[in-house]
C-alpha cells in the first residue's frame, strides 16, 4: 500500500522496533525512566530550552503548554486555521478554560501582526487577557518565513505576550530552510515537536521550554490522564528517529516536489501547490469517490475528507517507486475521461 493520507501512517522500521526493545525503562511518573529522561534533556539541550516533557501526542503537547501559559479566563491567539485551534477538539477552552482569539492566516501560514495587535484586548474587567501568541510552523506543509519569526519574537516582547510554537512538523522547516531546528525554536517560550509524523515514531511529542514552564506542564499532563510509566520504550522510538529520520526528511520534500510536477502535466488535475511533503491538488469534486476507488485498486490510499481540495504527503514509507506508481495511476485515471 501507498499510503498518502498522512505522514502519520509510518510504521516503525526493524532498526527503530530493536531500538525500543533494547531501551532501559523506569516508572516515569517517578521520574525514573533513564530513556525519557535522555530524549526529554537532549531535545531541551537541542532546542535550546531548559527542561522538556515527553507526552503521548501532539495534542496534548499543544494544551499542556496553553494551560501552562495561561490561567482560567485568559486568552490565547491563534490561526483560524492552525491545528491547535481547529482540530484538537477545542482543548483549551474545554479543559482549560482558555479562550481561543482566531485570527485570519496570510497566505504563507503567518498571522499579520497588525491584525494580532487589534486582536489583543484592554487591560479591563470586560475582556478575557490576552496571554499568548500561537503559531503554527509548518502549516499545512508551509515553512514560516525566518525574518517573520523575528518580528513575531519582538511583537511578543514588546506586548508582553508568551509566544507558543506548534512545532509538530519543526524539523521539516529546519531541514526546509536549511538551519538547525533551534534556529526556529528559539523565537519562542514553547515549542511542541511530534515525533510521530514524519519522523517516524509510532507514538509521541515532547513539549520544550523553561523549567518552571515545564513544572506546571508537568502537573497538567497529570491531571489529562497522560502521566504514564515504563514509557522509555516508546522515548527510544523517538531517539532512534531524531538519530536516524531528521536530514532525510529532505527526501520526502524531493519526492513531494517530484509527485507535484508528474501531477502538473495532466489534464483534469488543478495543482495547487506543493510545501516541503505535502502536494495539494485540486480535482473534480464530482470524481473525487471514483478517483478514490481508481487509486485504491491500485494499491494506493488518498484521504477524500478535504473535499475538495486533495492532501497527498510523502514520508518514511513512500519511495521513488511509490511516487511513480502514484503519478502513473493518477494519469490513467483521468486519462480515461
Ligand atoms: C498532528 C498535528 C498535531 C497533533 O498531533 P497528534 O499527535 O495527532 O495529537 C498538532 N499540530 C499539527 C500541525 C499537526 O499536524
């Protein structure tokens, strides 16, 4: 199976599933597993962070560092199309009692900073405070720019405001731009990394930041039901990845470009973009059940939930051959008629 619903789908490799085999474990609500305890301190260290905290997804990672953030009543800013906002349930709110600010995404993922400037609220007993500043990087495959980060960093400062990243795809930005992941991270006071996309892992995000930050993470993850015990095992799936699964990301943005330009040159299909490893296309939304059932007797699985707009992602489990079967059956697909 080609499966290109999501970068999520990667199975762990022989290499990592020895790796989580052979991990030393302890009981991690004590604090005693040695492997959590080594990814939490090497992804704090690389990140350029304090102290970090391994949690099951990404989010949860996302609400840990909201609650951490803000009090009952405060307020967070966010993208009105950022994962954190829209697709998590509406966490923060529910359990944190956390009021989401959605602000409108230009069109490379960043939130215009005069618009979040208009968002923040008075200093006055009518409004909700307004604590932290959310965003997304990549979204939906689009690396924020460098120089936005800067200015996001300062306009954070300047108003008082905590700045969260939802990192889940961050080492696809580094490896994008051609930086060490902490040249993104350090922009901010949190950074979620998943683990479980397109690095591999099976399980897993770590939450980085400063230590007290952390502490009261900590705390949270308890009270979500996510503290958990010999979890070194799934920690070392993470190191494995972070060892072995970072530079060839580049890999899956190459094939993602190559998918991309194979899909351009045929007719019926409005190719909408491609960022980093991910290929958004455009089809027929009339076709899009036959195309499904088309590409799926061709061993090859696409996710129709987006109508109408197709996301096609590359990873660990798709290679050259992969990519070609793909273009291939798209092209007898609508060749057809
Ligand atoms: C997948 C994802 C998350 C959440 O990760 P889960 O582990 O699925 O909870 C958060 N943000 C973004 C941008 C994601 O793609």
């Amino acid at each position: 199976m080609i499966d290109l619903r999501s970068d999520t789908v990667t199975r762990p490799t022989a290499a990592m599933r020895a790796a989580m085999l052979a991990a030393e474990v302890g009981d991690d609500v004590y604090g005693e597993d040695p492997t959590v305890n080594a990814l939490q301190r090497r992804l704090a260290d690389e990140l350029g962070f304090e102290a970090a905290l391994f949690v099951p997804t990404g989010t949860q990672s996302n609400l840990l560092a909201l609650m951490s953030h803000c009090e009952r009543g405060d307020e967070y800013l966010v993208g009105a199309d950022a994962h954190t906002y829209k697709f998590e349930g509406g966490g923060a709110a529910v359990l944190g009692s956390i009021q989401p600010q959605p602000i409108p995404h230009d069109a490379d993922g960043s939130l215009p900073l005069d618009k979040v400037a208009a968002a923040i609220k008075p200093v006055d007993p009518h409004f909700a405070r307004t604590r932290v500043l959310a965003l997304e990087n990549t979204w939906h495959g689009r690396v924020l720019p460098l120089d936005y980060l800067q200015a996001a960093h300062d306009f954070a400062r300047e108003c008082g405001l905590g700045l969260h990243l939802d990192g889940a795809r961050l080492f696809n930005a580094a490896v994008a731009c051609g930086v060490p992941a902490r040249a993104i991270a350090g922009h901010f006071d949190s950074v979620s990394v998943c683990l479980s996309k397109g690095l591999g892992a099976p399980v897993g995000s770590v939450l980085v930041g400063s230590a007290a930050l952390i502490d009261k993470a900590r705390r949270w993850r308890k009270v979500a039901g996510g503290g958990w015990r010999q979890a070194g095992i799934l920690a070392a799936a993470g190191q494995y990845a972070l060892d072995h699964h970072v530079d060839r990301l580049a890999e899956d943005h190459r094939r993602a470009a190559r998918l991309a330009g194979r899909l351009r040159e045929i007719a019926g299909i409005d190719l909408l973009g491609q960022y980093t490893n991910m290929v958004f296309v455009d089809v027929p939304a009339d076709r899009l059940r036959e195309l499904d059932v088309h590409l799926r007797e061709a061993g090859i699985r696409i996710s129709i939930g987006y109508l109408p707009t197709l996301r096609l992602v590359t990873h660990l489990d798709i290679d050259d051959a992969g990519i070609e079967r793909t273009a291939e059956a798209f092209r007898g697909f609508f060749a057809r008629g």
